[in-house]
C-alpha cells in the first residue's frame, strides 16, 4: 500500500494537465489590469489636454490690452463656461507698462477606475498657461506712393486703411512708447522746411514749399544720412517734358515751351512732406488725409528717408527738431539704438508703381548765372555761346540769327540765374531753342547738339540703378533688425519684385487689390501687435 501511494503522488506531481489555463488566467488578468490603466491613462490625458487648451484660449483673452474687464475675471469666467471651474486653481495677472501678464493653473482629479488596483488612488491631471501681450518702443516710419497713378480711388483706398492702421496702433498706447512717421514720396521726397534746414543742402531754388534733395548715389551705402555731407537741392525745373523739335522757332510762351507744374521733379507741396515721429493718432490721420497724388515714382529715396527717421545717428537732428517746436519734445531722445532690446523698429514700404527714371539738373545749372539773356520789354530770350568765334557770340531763337550783344528791342535785356530760366521754360526747349539750333547745321547735327545740351544740363538714373539702390537701402535696415513689411497695391511686376525682396520675409509681404489694402493694413498691426504665448 504504502508503495501504492508513493506511485500515486508521484504521477500526480507529473501530471501536466491544465496548467495552461492557470497561465491564461493570470495573463488575461494581466491585460486586463495593463487595459484599465491604459484607460485611465488616456482619460488623463484627455483632461489633460481639454484643461491646457482651455487654459491657453482664455490667458490669451485676458492678456489682450484691447479688453477692458478684470483679467482675473476674464479667465475665471471664461473657464467655467467650458464646465472646468471647479478645476481651476490661481489666476496671477502682472499689468505692466504697456504690458500684461497672465498665468492659470488648473487641476482635476482624473478619478481612475483600474490604477487604484496598483495603489494609485488619486490621478491628478494638471494644467498650466501664460500668456502675455507686450507693447515695446515701436518705431515706425510709414513709407507711401503719392504718385500720380496713385489718384483717385486708390489714394482714397490708402488713406482709409493708412488712418485705421495708426488708430490701431496708437489706441492702446497709453505710454507714448509708439512713435509713427510719415514718408510720402513721388519722384523725390519733400522734406518740408525746417527737416531740409538740418542738413548742408546746397542750390536752394527758394521757392514755397521745394524741399527736395537730391541724394548722391553713395548715400546708399551708409544707414545713416550725414548731415555734413553738401547735397543739392532739386531744382525747380521741368527736365521731363518734350519740347516740339521742328526746325523752327516756337514761342517762349508756346505750351511745348513752358513747364508743365506736375512733372517738375519736386513740385511745391505742404500736404505732401516728411513728418517727423509722433503719437498723435488726430495728427496723423489728418497728415494722410492731406496727402495729394502727383508726379513720378522714387521708391528709393523714400526708403532712404524712411530708415534714416529710424537711425540712431539722427538723435541729434530730433533734439533739434523738438527745440524747435517741429515735433513732440517726449520723442526727443529718440531714435532708440538698433540693439535696444525694448524697441522694435519698422518701416511699412508701400508703392503701387515701379521705378521711374530719375532725372536732375547738373552741378552749376541748378542756380546762379546762366548765359541767357532776357530782352525787358518782349520777353524773347538769348544767348551767349562764348565758344563761337568772332565778335557774334550771341544767337536769338525768334530771329535764328547771331548778334554782337544780346537781344534787346530797345528796352535793354537781363541776364538770367539758372532758377529764373527753369521758373519760365521746360528743358528741353532750353536744350532745342538755345543749344540746337544755335550751334546744328542740319537736322543730325542739331539732334547731336540737342542731345548734349541734354546731358549738359541734366542726369538721369536709369531704374537698374534705383533698383539697387533700393534694395541697398533696404540689405542696411534689415541687417539692423529693422522689421520691413512691403505692400505692392496694384503694382506692375517689377514693382511687386522689387517690394517682395525689400521685405524682411515672404510673410512680410502683401499684394493687395483695391480695398484689401486695408486688410494688408490689418494684418501688419496685427504682427506688431506681438501677442504671444509663452508658456
């Protein structure tokens, strides 16, 4: 018997029968258990997540300077709309200068069905965010077409949108730390009397309202705009219109003889002139309103003045200008260093054009004596052409002929400054009348002549080299951490081009139509707006 039993539990312990359901059972167990607690898992997360969005949408809300309720008020009401108010746990608000900060916590307690089987009784699911809009030292210097394709609807357009956009970014700036200047520019850039008085501006034609320079090209090279540096002012000449170029006399007071006032390269303006940085917003606007369309496009020079309002060298010309009662004395220290970390400079470059050639009277015949003679009583003109020999060096256009003294008719003649010239006719019949006919024989060798006295008289800047110059001016601002928004509004190709690669980033950049110039407007007060989530 006892051998009997000893055999018995012996094949007992050998026998293997069910033991893979033991082990089915404990691994099912197992997964169950891994299931539930991925469950509780993705319930945690999921609170997680639902708390942090939550949380993000309404710091944003209350942090926005533009609401003017409690911001702890904001968040909390904002929360418990989305069924969380009972999770949230602090609201902590930071009103700055010019700044907000706000940052929530949140918690909620997961309630986990299966994780409490390992011991885990609570799972709390947590939730921070902040978020804050700050306002830094901005300076702007707004740079816009008034062209004379700029007339009617679209200047209307601009206007609108360029009136919005300093309302927007002047509403909320309770701590003058935004500063806003004004470039117009059409052929040239009027900087009105007392900024042109700033710098060494040589050849004034003193006449109201022209004060206009004529930048040299190396001006392009440097961010800043020397002040010692002797620059010409724009003459008051017409150097664009045709003349009638037959073989014959056309009166000094015919309409292809005199100028024409709205191609003169500075035509005199008070409306459309440089304005120095301000916070006004009912200065501004009514500056934009005045604006007027006229004249040929110099994307360049605007550009030009636009980062020199926003250079630190010109500190000294703004002190100045504030003594002077010209601009708002708080703004005197300004403009901030580029590498100032709490100011944020930007220029708003906006044309609905492209280049047009640039054209500019010649050193000595912008003013002062000229070899033309003026007879008093007639008003018929002459002129001495010291070159020719013999005792006639004086020819008279009216009479196509050659005398010893100047054309008189009995009355006496005045010798004629350069300024005095340009004030009565248009180049170019200076350039036939006096110069062609006087000294061609023929038709080719008064063209020959007419093309010299041209090139005598003025320069003209083909629009590769305004092109360059442009994107000089714009290569210096952005390598200083000027922020460059380009706005091409209803521009040819080569304008949109030139615009797109002026600006900081293809982001930067607008094509606008008709009145999505405002939208353009829009989305640039936006980005400046800098609102931002932090955490």
């Amino acid at each position: 018997m006892a051998a009997t039993m000893t055999n018995r539990m012996r094949n007992f312990a050998q026998d293997e029968d069910g033991a893979l359901i033991v082990l089915a059972l404990i691994f099912f167990l197992l997964m169950t258990m891994m299931g539930g607690v991925a469950i509780d898992i993705i319930k945690y997360e999921t609170t997680r997540t639902q708390l942090s969005q939550t949380l993000d949408r309404c710091t944003l809300m209350a942090a926005s300077l533009d609401q003017r309720l409690d911001p702890e008020t904001v968040v909390t009401d904002c929360v418990t709309k989305a069924g969380l108010g009972e999770q949230l746990q602090d609201v902590v608000v930071l009103d700055g200068f010019n700044s907000r900060d706000v940052k929530a916590i949140a918690k909620a307690d997961t309630k986990p069905f299966f994780m409490h089987l390992i011991g885990i009784d609570t799972f709390d699911a947590a939730a921070g965010s902040r978020a804050v809009q700050k306002i830094t030292n901005l300076e702007l210097s707004l740079v816009l077409d008034v062209s004379g394709s700029m007339e009617g609807a679209k200047l209307t357009n601009l206007k609108a949108a360029a009136s919005d956009f300093v309302q927007t970014m002047l509403s909320n700036d309770t701590g003058g730390r935004t500063a806003i200047a004004l470039v117009p520019y059409n052929g040239q850039v009027n900087l009105g009397a007392a900024l042109r008085s700033k710098f060494n501006a040589a050849d004034n034609p003193e006449v109201d309202g022209v004060n206009c320079i004529d930048l040299p090209a190396d001006v392009y090279s440097t961010a800043s705009m020397s002040r010692l540096h002797q620059m010409p002012m724009t003459a008051h000449a017409d150097s664009f219109s045709t003349t009638w170029m037959a073989n014959g006399y056309v009166s000094y007071n015919d309409g292809w003889a005199t100028p024409y006032a709205r191609n003169r390269w500075c035509p005199p303006s008070t409306g459309n002139v440089v304005r120095m940085p301000n916070d006004n917003v009912a200065s501004l606007q009514a500056q934009i309103n005045g604006l007027t369309a006229i004249g040929a496009t110099s994307i360049n020079a605007g550009m030009k003045w636009g980062l020199t309002l926003l250079d630190p060298a010109s500190r000294g010309l703004f002190g100045e200008m504030a003594n002077q009662g010209a601009m708002d004395a708080d703004l005197a220290n300004r403009p901030f260093d580029y590498d100032d970390n709490d100011t944020m400079k930007v220029i708003v470059l906006m044309t609905d054009g492209e280049h047009f050639a640039e054209e500019r009277m010649n050193d000595g015949f912008r003013k002062g004596p000229s070899p033309i003679y003026r007879a008093r009583n007639t008003g018929e003109y002459s002129i001495r052409h010291a070159s020719r020999p013999g005792p006639n060096k004086y020819y008279v256009p009216h009479l196509n002929a050659w005398q010893n003294s100047a054309f008189s008719s009995g009355s006496g003649s005045t010798r004629q400054d350069w300024e005095d010239v340009w004030a009565n006719q248009r180049v170019t019949w200076v350039a036939w009348q006096l110069y062609a006919r006087a000294l061609g024989t023929n038709d080719d060798t008064r063209a020959i002549q007419y093309a010299a006295a041209m090139d005598m008289l003025r320069t003209k800047t083909e629009t590769s080299a305004m092109d360059a110059q442009l994107q000089q001016a714009c290569t210096l601002a952005k390598d200083r951490h000027v922020i460059i928004f380009g706005i091409a509004f209803e521009a040819p190709a080569n304008g949109q081009a030139q615009i797109l690669q002026c600006a900081s980033s293809p982001q930067h950049y607008f094509n606008a139509q008709g009145l999505s110039i405002g939208t353009a407007f829009d989305a640039i007060a936006n980005n400046l707006t800098m609102l931002k989530l932090t955490q």
